[in-house]
C-alpha cells in the first residue's frame, strides 16, 4: 500500500532535519478555515491531498537568514536544476491567479493546474509544481514564456512527476538521498 501525505510528509521532514535549519522553515499547520476561505473566493475545493498537507504545514517561510531556497527539488531541461518555495495557502491562491491570469498558460494547461511550490515567488515563477484538481497528478510546468523568437506555446511544457501527491514526496525524498 502507498504511503497517505502524513506518513510521506512525515519522512520528508526527517530528511530535511539532516540538513540542518532547512526543517526549521515549515509554516505551522493551516486551519480549515483560512482554508475555506480560499476555497471560497477561488470558487471550488482544493484536492483533499492538498488540503491535508496544508494542515501539517501551512508552506515553508523563505528569505530568511536561515533559508532562501525552496525545499523542493527538481532537475528539468538540460539538467537545469531548480528549487522550489512550498507555498502556503494564501500563496497557493496568488500563484493559481498569477497562472489563469496568463492567457498562454490558460489556453495550454486549462484551469485545473494549482500551482502548490514555484521556483520563483507566487506572482512571477519560471517554473511550478502543480496538482491538477481533477486527476490528482503532479506535474512540473514551464510556465516562464520571454523568448521573443519563439512560439510561447513552445516554451511553456508539462511533465509529469507523480500521479498523485504522497508520490511526489516520496521522490523528493529520493533527491535528498
């Protein structure tokens, strides 16, 4: 059986505590109700992963002196390597706007990508985890478009990473291993 998000999360912050202070940068966990609240003026229900991992911690803090990188890693492209800021809950509804609010990524990826950790901040990010609301599938999307010479729809990319939540966790566990 797959591990649930509490038992992966719980691994994962075993692992970050080997690196020090990078475990002392997680939010506190987040109340059903700031969730709701989210949920309300985004005007549909996170994934109940989604949810669940909030409620363990609201995202991690960054650009203090202690952390000024994301926790999650991914490798994409030519072995560009990235980190990406776990986003708490009210940053999770600025980086979904920032991501419908791009006419480019709205017509490639539709409306059901939530961005959850970007490389980048919630408002401006080269690159984001995302969790499809629909199918629970975790994907890394290119979502930066500044070539001029090329198509923007050629520089905006979809990978997948996991097909669900607590997978994702489990591979970013890989990467610190």
């Amino acid at each position: 059986m797959a591990p649930d998000i509490a038992e992966s999360w719980e691994q994962f912050r075993q692992v970050l505590e080997v690196y020090g202070d990078v475990h002392l940068v997680l939010n506190p966990p987040c109340s059903t109700g700031q969730i709701r609240e989210v949920e309300t003026r985004l005007g549909f229900e996170l994934p109940p992963s989604l949810k669940a991992l909030l409620a363990i911690n609201n995202g991690q803090r960054v650009n203090s002196n202690r952390v000024k990188k994301g926790i999650f890693k991914s490798v994409s492209g030519w072995d560009v390597y990235e980190r990406h800021i776990f986003l708490g809950i009210r940053e999770i509804e600025t980086a979904y706007r920032t991501f419908i609010g791009d006419s480019v990524l709205r017509s490639e990826f539709g409306v059901s990508e939530i961005p959850f950790a970007v490389a980048g901040s919630p408002r401006e990010y080269r690159e984001a985890f995302c969790l499809n609301r629909s199918t629970g599938v975790v994907s890394l999307i290119w979502t930066e478009h500044a070539d001029p010479f090329n198509p923007a729809e050629w520089q905006a990319k979809k990978f997948t990473r996991a097909e669900f939540l607590a997978e994702f966790i489990q591979k970013q566990i890989e990467f610190y291993r």
